[in-house]
C-alpha cells in the first residue's frame, strides 16, 4: 500500500529550531570560484545564477552529451544532474579533484537509490489521472481549477487509488522527472517527494517561446495558464511567494526570460523584488497587480497574451527622473494600505502609530537593563513569523534553547512546565513557523555576524534580522583596535543600515542606553554610542521602566521616531507571566462587551416598560 504523506515526511524530517552554524558558512565569491576553475583547468559557462561546468567524467546522456554540474555563485553550492548529488563548495573543492588536478566522479548511490525508490513506489501505488474517468471532479476535490484534458496530457500527473493523493510530476534542468508535488486531501500543505534537494520544478513546456518562462506562485495559476494555451513556459513554484530555494536555480538556468506573475498584494510585490535579485534582475520582468491584472484563477477570460506582453522589466540601469519611477510612485498611493506593511495582532497600538512592518527599514530599540527588551522583542518578531515573515534571531545575549523556549511559551500562549503533555503540539507547530536561529553567543566580530547574515539571507529570503545586542560585537579588539567604542558602534550600524537598504530587508537592533535607573525619561540620546544609531533609525523604541521609581509605575513602550509617517506615542506593557506575554489585554475587551451588553439589556427593559 502506498505510504501516506506522513509516513513519508518521517523518514526525511527530523526536528529542529532551524539553526544557522557559522562555521558551516563557506566563504565564497564569484571571483574566487573563477579562479579555482580556472587554476584546475576546468572549462565552465557562466549562468545567470551558476558556473556550469561540463562535467566529462560522468555518465553521458542518450544524444551522447554530458550532464551538466552547477555552482551557484553566491553560496558555492554545487549540484550534478548526472549523479543528483548536492553539497557546499568546501566539499566540492576538497573532493572533487584528484590529486593531479582532474575531475573525479561525484557518484554517491544513496542519493540515486533515494530517489528511484521513491518514485517508484509512488508510480506503483498510482495511475495517471488522465486514465481516470472522473479526472475533473478530482480535481474539484482537491480545489483546483477544471481544465481540459489537453492542457495536461503532456504531464504525469497522478492520483492514488483511495484517491485521496494527487501528484504532480517535478523536473530537473535535464528535464527528468525527479520528484512528485504530493497534494493530499486532508492535509493543507503540499509536500515534495522526496527532496526539494534534487532541483525539481512543476514545469508546463512551451512549443513556441522555450526561453521565456512565466513564475507562479501556485498550482491553480499553472493549472489557469496551461489551459489558456499561453505561448510561454510556466512554471509553479515550490514554497510560493514565500522563500525561493537555491537547489531550483540550476532549473531556470535555461529560460533567457522570467515574467514573475505573484500577485497583487505587498508580500507579493517584495517577494518579486527580491527573487529578482536571485535569479538576475536583467532578465526578469514583472506583471503589475492591479485590479485587472490579478491572479489568473481568480478573474475568469482574462486576455492573458496581453497581459504578459506588458510585463514591465525590474532592472534599471539608472534612475535619473521623475519618469523612471512614475510607476511605482503610483503603485504606492494606490495601494497605500497595503505600502504600509505587515500588520501585528497582538499589537494593535502599534499599527496605528507605525501602521506596519516595513522591509528596508532599521528600527532600534533600547531600555534599561531587565526591563524585557529581548522578551517584548522575541514576541514582537513572532507576530510578524506567524504572519509568514521569514526572520533570522541574532542572539548574543541569551542562549538559543533559552530564546526559543521563551518564544514557544509566547506562541502556545500557556505555561508549557505545567502542561508538558501539550509540549509536542505545539512544538510542531512552531517549527513550521519562518524562523531562523545563528549559533552566535558572547562577543562575535561584525565581519562574521555579516556573512552569516548575508548567506542566511540568500538562501531562507529573510525579511527580518534581530540583532540583540550591538554591544555584543564591539568587544573584538582586533577589529577595533585603531578605534573607540563609540566609532566602532557607528561603523557597526552603518553596516546594518546599508545592509537594511541593499536586501529590501527590515534589521531591528538592540542598544543599551547610557545611563539607567535614572529620574528622568530616557530620549534618543540616552541611546549608547554616538548620534549615528538615531539619526540612521527609521524607527526609536524606548522601553520606560516606571516600577524602578514607584510601587505603582507603569512600564510603556514608547515611539519617538518614525520616519514613515511621522506619528509617535506609547503603547503599554502589561506582563502577563504564564505566556511571557506582553500582547494586548482581551480581558479589558471583553469587560467592556459585558458592560455594553448590560446598558443594551437595560435600555430594552426601559423600552418594555414605557410601552406597558
């Protein structure tokens, strides 16, 4: 029998807090790869995205041309189509040479035993849907749109008998099915089977324009332009909008042109940028949302020839006037709500005064020593994780066990000690959440935080960097010998600030203030360092501690920056222990529920008795 979707996923996935070791971080360069290839007298191309090297001595395919071996530029991960094997430069390097500098075989039979298995045994437990009859109400089962017959003949896609897993066939650059998207019933979240690893993409071949390929983010979307018979390829991709993993860049390597159509709201818009950056913004274009322009399954005789012809290039060389940028100064005031930002939940405050999350932003937030500026942090940035912002914690401070097990308590929202036996419930669901821990701890030098920060960016496209705290990384001597600690904070975030503006990605920074404990508030030049940390912030928190002066201090959250839209104020900070929580109060809601019922009951009494 076939094995479920579960049983599946138990022998690939093994938990885990999403980890980023800094030492596993190669430290690789486009030019340094060059040099290496060309040291060693191996022929290349240069991709868009990847070396492409000829790789001789592999097994040769039935036109009797070698398979392909491809080195992604930034991180050096290399992958052979040959032998489907994948790994880090620093393997690559190592082991691929012999001794006398020739290519040596990458063959490991774990990766092609893995892979043939797995798919035949979904091959055996399943038949083509084609050949099944009741093919569209399949498809209406599993929510997707009914398309013709036609427009998927060419596709292996495949139901199992229960007819409860659908599976839609993934491909290589070679255009070898390596993998199967498995759609099941009664699960929301498709699973690949059995490794994104092996660069598999849903892929609708064109026969007119086979280097143009038009970017999904879902399958209804491929399902809609497969039908339309666009004369495009169209390709579906694996995580949607939210994260483009490196092992499918290798895949796109031969279209000339990519036409991103993701949607029309702000995640979409960035999630375009950003896989620009990727995948080379010279040959990417984009379909502007709009009220016509949405996605293709959700308005119906759509002209999508049209559509796609008006797909407007990313890049620019320059931007000189007012006319390059036209377009999207109109985007933003038409679609100002959705400029703002994400949104919090369990701020609701803080939308109103900053009236959302931004990308390319730098938020700094101080406040006196045990105030719980890492506690309202963590909590702050699991709003926005639970939202599907991919965030990346820097914690120098506090361990990771620590960090994660305050921001588990935060999510179940309940003392976990007490109720251990919902410990796995929840944890489960934690881990599905777009969070990323560095192994940092103690005194760490800007150069390593950095690179860790960059890689980890490229590959898990975060949105969203913590760093807690700066101070953690002005204690390396010998990166700051020549300079005081002041000058030394102020390169630290000049750093962060063009890092903010060159990723599209918001880095929010912990400093400790000057002076603590005192009378008065704390302002923007009680911030540690000189003026640079304010100044170069696009938003100032300052966290007022009141109980360290009166039994009856209130403790606040206070905004006095914001460069967005220039509101300040104050959002206070209730703690409530068992969930480590400093959200907003529902109970004061539903007092005044209660109230407003009450004077409701009592003026309908009033009403009945006037009429008697």
């Amino acid at each position: 029998m076939l094995c479920t979707q579960r049983t599946l996923k138990s022998k690939l996935i093994v938990r885990n807090y999403n980890d980023i070791p800094f030492e596993d971080i190669p430290e690789v360069s486009p030019a340094m790869i060059k040099k290496i290839l060309n040291d060693k007298k191996i022929s290349f191309d240069e991709g868009f995205t990847c070396f492409i090297v000829h790789c001789t001595c592999h097994k040769k395919t039935s036109k009797n041309t070698p398979k392909n071996l491809y080195i992604n530029k930034t991180t050096g991960m290399f992958m052979c189509s040959c032998c489907k094997k994948a790994g880090q430069w620093d393997f690559f390097n190592h082991h691929f040479f012999s001794a006398d500098g020739k290519p040596k075989p990458l063959e490991d039979a774990d990766y092609q035993k893995q892979l043939t298995e797995s798919l035949k045994e979904i091959r055996e437990n399943s038949e083509v849907l084609l050949s099944n009859n009741k093919f569209e109400s399949v498809l209406s089962k599993f929510k997707l749109p009914v398309v013709s017959s036609n427009s998927i003949q060419n596709l292996d896609i495949r139901i199992d008998k229960p007819l409860q897993n659908l599976f839609l066939p993934l491909e290589n650059v070679e255009s070898e099915i390596v993998g199967y998207r498995n759609l099941n019933f009664k699960e929301e979240n498709d699973v690949i089977l059995p490794h994104l690893m092996y660069g598999g993409l849903l892929i609708g071949k064109a026969l007119k324009n086979k280097d143009v390929a038009i970017l999904v983010p879902n399958i209804a979307d491929f399902l809609v332009l497969l039908n339309a018979k666009v004369t495009q390829n169209v390709v579906c991709l694996p995580n949607g909008v939210d994260t483009l993993s490196q092992y499918v860049l290798p895949t796109l390597e031969r279209f000339k042109k990519l036409i991103l159509w993701f949607g029309n709201d702000i995640k979409s818009w960035d999630s375009a940028r950003n896989f620009a950056k990727k995948l080379g913004e010279k040959r990417c274009f984009f379909v502007r949302p709009s009220e016509k322009q949405l996605l293709p399954h959700l308005v119906e005789h759509q002209d999508f020839k049209s559509i796609v012809n008006a797909a407007q290039p990313i890049w620019h060389k320059s931007i000189t006037n007012f006319g390059s940028l036209r377009e999207d100064v109109f985007y933003d005031l038409k679609n100002i709500d959705k400029v703002e930002g994400v949104k919090w939940k369990r701020y609701p405050t803080l939308n109103k005064i900053l009236k959302g999350h931004r990308r390319g932003e730098l938020t700094v937030i101080t406040g006196p020593t045990g105030c719980g500026k890492t506690t309202f942090i963590s909590e702050y940035s699991l709003d926005l994780a639970m939202q599907g912002v991919n965030t990346l914690w820097g914690s120098f401070e506090i361990r990771n066990v620590r960090l994660a097990r305050t921001m588990l308590q935060q999510f179940a929202g309940c003392s976990l000690d007490e109720n251990l036996h919902l410990f796995d419930t929840w944890a489960d669901k934690f881990e599905k959440l777009p969070i990323y821990f560095m192994t940092f701890h103690g005194q760490q030098s800007i150069k390593i935080v950095m690179d860790a920060v960059e890689h980890a960016t490229y590959v898990h496209d975060i949105a969203h960097v913590i760093i807690d705290n700066v101070q953690f990384m002005m204690g390396i001597t010998e990166d700051y010998k020549h300079m005081d600690r002041f000058w030394a904070q102020d390169v630290i975030i000049a750093a962060f600030r063009s890092f903010a503006t060159r990723k599209n990605c918001h880095v929010t920074l912990v400093i400790h203030p000057r002076k603590e404990r005192d009378e008065e508030d704390l302002t923007t030049s009680s911030i540690f360092g000189g003026a640079k940390a304010s100044q170069e912030a696009d938003n100032v928190f300052i966290i007022q501690d009141k109980r360290l002066l009166s039994t009856r201090g209130k403790k606040y959250l206070q905004i006095c920056k914001n460069r967005y839209s220039g509101d300040l104020g104050i959002l206070p900070l209730d703690f409530d222990k068992a969930s480590l929580s400093y959200a907003t109060k529902k109970k004061k809601e539903e007092k005044k529920e209660k109230v407003q019922d009450k004077v409701s009951k009592k003026d309908k009494s009033v009403e009945t008795i006037s009429d008697s």
